[in-house]
C-alpha cells in the first residue's frame, strides 16, 4: 500500500484518481511547518505540494521511502530540485493546467480593455448614466503583437484570428515555417511596437526580457497602442507605462501582475483612470486548480507503480556506471550553454557537442539536456526548462543537435567544446570539470582563458589599440564596478582582441551603453552565471 501525504490545499476532484486507488492511501494535513512534516514525512511514499509547503533537503533526508514530489502547478521553486536529485527522489510539476485559463485571461482583459467595461461599470453601479465617455474599438482588422509563442502565446493567437485579428508574433525560437501554419506573422519586437494596435506579453521574466518594453519602445509606439500582461511583472517597466498613458501614447492597459507582489497602496496602477488591474487571476479557475491536480495526480500514480511517467522535472535516468563518469560534466554543460547563449545574437538553429580525451569514448548523448538547458533557460527562463523537457523544447523550434568527437581525442584531456550556430553568427566555447579544481572554462572562441564559470563576465571585443583597458577600467571605475581579474588575449599585434573581466557585481545597461561607446571596441557582452 502506497501513502500519499497533501501538504496543501489541492482540489478533491483532483485528487480522487488517487482516492479511488486500492494501492494508495491518501492523507491530507495542511499548514505544517517544517518540524511538522520533518515528524512525519518519513511513513510516506510521495508528498504533493503546490506553492506554500518549501520542500527542504532537511524535509526530503527525513523522507526515507519519498520516491516523489509532485507539485500541483508550474514552479518548483518551493522545492530543493538538487536534494531531491541527489537522493533519488523524482520531482514531477503539472506544465499545461493553467494554459487554457490564462489564456482566457488574457482575453478577458484585452476585451475589457477594448470597451472599457471595468470603468463603465463603476460609473454605471454609481448612478451616472454615462454612455458618452467610453467610445471602444474592436478586436476586428487590428494587429495583436504577441510577444512569446509558447503554450498559452499561441492559444491567444488562435483566439485572435478567430476574431479576425492579425497576429504578429515574436520568439526567437518560432520556426517560419511553422508560424505561417499557424496564421502568425513573425516580426521584430521594434515592428511589432511601432505597428501593432494591441500587445501582449507571454514570455518568462528573465534578465534579457525584464522591462522589455520600456521608455525606448514607447517613444516609438504607434499612438493608441493598448497593453496586456498576464504573464510576469517586471516584462513592461511600469514607471515608463504611466508616462506613456499620461502622455497619450498608450490608450489603456490591462496588468493581471506587478513587479513586486502585492504592490504598495499607494501603486500608480490603482488610481489611473486608463488602468485595469486584477491580483494575479491568470491560474484562479475551478478547472485550472482541477486540471493541476488531475495532471500531477495521475503522474504521482504512474510513477509509485513504475508505470511511464512524464512531466519529471530533475534528472533522468542513466546507467550507473555511465552517470558515475558523466555527472562531474554535467553543470560544466548547463553553463557553457548557457554563456554561448549570452554571447550570441539571432535565432538557435544548431548546437554542437564536442568531447575530447575519455568523454570522447563515452555516450555522450546525456549531456545533452543540460546544454540545451543552459542554452534555452537565458530566452524562455528557468521556470520553464528542465533536463527533461529541454530535448522536447528544441525539437519544437528546429534546433539541431549535432555529436562530434575531438581529432585530438586520443591524446587530449577530458574538454567539451560547444558551438552554438544561430541564424546570424556561430561562437563557441570550451570547458573542463578537474577533481579538486571544479569547472573551468578554458577557451572563448579561439582565446584561452581560465575561468571560473561564476558571478559576473564582461567579454568585450575590440581593436587592438593602446589605451583601451585603461578606457574600460575608468567608465566601470567611474559607475563602481570593481574589477575582480582581467584577461586579455590577441591573435597579432594591432589586430582583434578580446578583454575578459570578472567583475564583483552586474552591470547596468547604462555602463554597458558607455562601454559600447569607446573607440575601437567592436562589441560587449555581459555573462551571469548567477
């Protein structure tokens, strides 16, 4: 007999596949504290949490027969995923519950945007019979600009052809092809915002789309343009939205979330008459919190009984004896990836894998997720993408994946070199994982560096001229940005170069804006392993 303990509220219909098992006793006990569940976590055999249990490493050692952890939604920040993974224990989340019901959110906003129903009932409810102050527009013939074309990105663009919409889309891992199946016009996030005459947002917050849309893309936008966002707060700078609505650019906009949960009373969002707001509705619906339920209940079952599961979102499984050899490489993988990302521009079309030394020797193929992770989390965010899935999130945008072995590989130490092609350039880079020194990456393109893949990289790329580091150390000097160590490597004398700096804490947009600015430097890019 299997037990299941349920930590926090989760739908009873949800859970009655589980109820209904002869093998499975379910007991539900919610609102305990980590001591609390620490008592008793031992008896059972899968533990079910959705976002207020934090499942600790402390909770999961006291969980001697856990084989796993379902979570009821999307995150699993609630849960110590390498914990779990190193005692064997699957962590499983519900990805497509809450698609539909955003969706649906989304469009609820934009139309209560389009006819100003949240304010024309107020008046109306008030005693004010006002039918001349709330001229609405249609959804018919206008363009929708659609930023990220994931699971609920393309449900809304579905939605909106429907209405007779022109969907302009933009994500940078959406095959052409595939959009033009779909009825999505691919565009730059620069045309979308100075054609379209609604927008809305779908993409994870991450460094490169926190305030996407700021005081730059306003100041381009076409007049009249309304907003949507029911994906993360932080994506659309709010402070530069106000101005924006003040100044005219932007008739209306609808925010289902903000940048800092809950926001202040005092939030400009709450008495600005062009404003609608609701307090993270996207997921609060009857069959969303079902669906979830249903999702990871069914998983939970399959696994407890060693049925094929999906959804796990740690470490799949290896050979022993491969994975003993393997694991040292495997965060080496996830960063190298996830630098080459941070370097390059355009579109990931092909990824290759080269190992050298005994990797060389190997099936190397398990290392791939942890590339594709560290590549995919920069663009879709960590939320999003795991070991498992990252396989399945390539193949839906047409990356290829390529395995080489090393012409060196023989005589050469264990290295893994990748490359990273996009549809505008192809950079790579190479690392090494040695016992007691830890992961190091040791080539940048065609420049040896040692480097610890941590903190804060500014890779700048420049003329080989007298003068220049002298340039650079005064504008990071200038914005107090200590450099912690500096690299610099040339090919010949007064040719390319490149300058490679640790430094103590992330530069701002305007620091990398003033580096840019110096003679002879040709390109910067910051990387964070953080």
């Amino acid at each position: 007999m299997f037990k299941v303990l349920v930590s926090d509220p989760i739908s009873d219909f949800g859970l009655q596949q589980l109820m209904d098992a002869d093998d499975v006793e379910v007991i539900k006990q919610t609102g305990l504290s980590e001591s609390e569940l620490i008592s008793i976590i031992g008896e059972f055999d899968a533990l079910l949490v959705r976002s207020q249990t934090t499942v600790t490493e402390r909770i999961m050692e006291a969980g001697v027969k856990l084989k796993v952890i379902g979570r009821a939604g999307v995150g699993v920040d609630n849960i110590d995923l390498e914990a779990a993974t190193n005692r064997g224990i699957i962590v499983i989340n519900a990805p497509d519950g809450n698609t539909i019901t955003t969706c649906e959110h989304t469009f609820a906003m934009m139309m209560a945007l389009a006819r100003h129903i949240p304010q024309a009932y107020a008046k109306t409810v008030d005693g004010q019979w006002d039918r001349k102050s709330f001229l609405g527009v249609e959804l018919r013939n206008k363009k929708l600009g659609v930023f990220g074309l994931g699971r609920i990105g393309l449900e809304v663009s579905k939605r909106a052809i429907a209405f007779g919409m022109t969907v302009l889309g933009y994500d940078p891992f959406m095959p052409e092809e595939r959009a033009k199946q779909l009825g999505i016009q691919l565009a730059t996030l620069d045309e979308i915002v100075r054609t379209a005459d609604f927008m809305t947002v779908h993409t994870p917050l991450t460094n490169e789309t926190h305030h996407m849309i700021s005081k730059p893309q306003f100041e381009v936008m076409k007049p009249g343009m309304r907003i949507i966002n029911c994906a993360r707060g932080g994506i659309i700078d709010e402070l530069a939205l106000i101005d924006a609505l003040d100044e005219g650019i932007v008739a209306g906009a609808a925010f289902d979330v903000f940048e800092n949960e809950p926001p202040a009373p005092d939030h400009p969002f709450f008495t600005h008459p062009k404003m609608i707001v609701t307090p993270h509705l996207g997921a609060s619906t009857m069959e969303a919190q079902e669906n979830v339920a249903i999702d990871v209940s069914e998983q939970v079952m399959h696994i407890l009984r060693n049925e094929p599961f999906k959804n796990a979102v740690n470490i799949p499984s290896i050979p022993p004896e491969l994975l003993n050899k393997l694991q040292p490489y495997f965060k080496l993988c996830e960063h190298l990836g996830n630098s080459l990302a941070q370097m390059t521009d355009g579109a990931v079309r092909e990824i290759t894998i080269e190992c050298a030394g005994e990797l060389a020797d190997l099936d190397t193929t398990p290392l791939s997720p942890y590339v594709l992770k560290g590549v995919l989390t920069h663009h879709l965010g960590a939320e999003q993408v795991n070991i498992v899935n990252a396989l399945h999130l390539a193949k839906q945008r047409d990356i290829q994946l390529v395995f080489q072995k090393s012409l060196f590989s023989q005589n050469a130490s264990s290295e893994i070199t990748i490359r990273l092609k996009t549809t505008e350039e192809e950079r790579w880079v190479t690392g090494s994982s040695v016992a007691g020194i830890g992961d190091r990456l040791i080539k940048i393109g065609p420049y040896p560096v040692d480097l610890s893949p941590q903190g804060h990289l500014l890779l700048i790329s420049q003329q080989d001229e007298p003068g220049i580091i002298g340039q650079v150390g005064t504008v990071l000097g200038a914005n107090g940005i200590n450099i912690a160590s500096m690299q610099v490597g040339r090919q010949e004398v007064g040719g390319s170069a490149v300058m490679i700096l640790e430094i103590d804490h992330q530069a701002s947009k305007t620091v990398i804006e003033e580096l840019k600015a110096i003679p002879d430097i040709k390109r910067v890019r910051e990387v964070n392993f953080d």
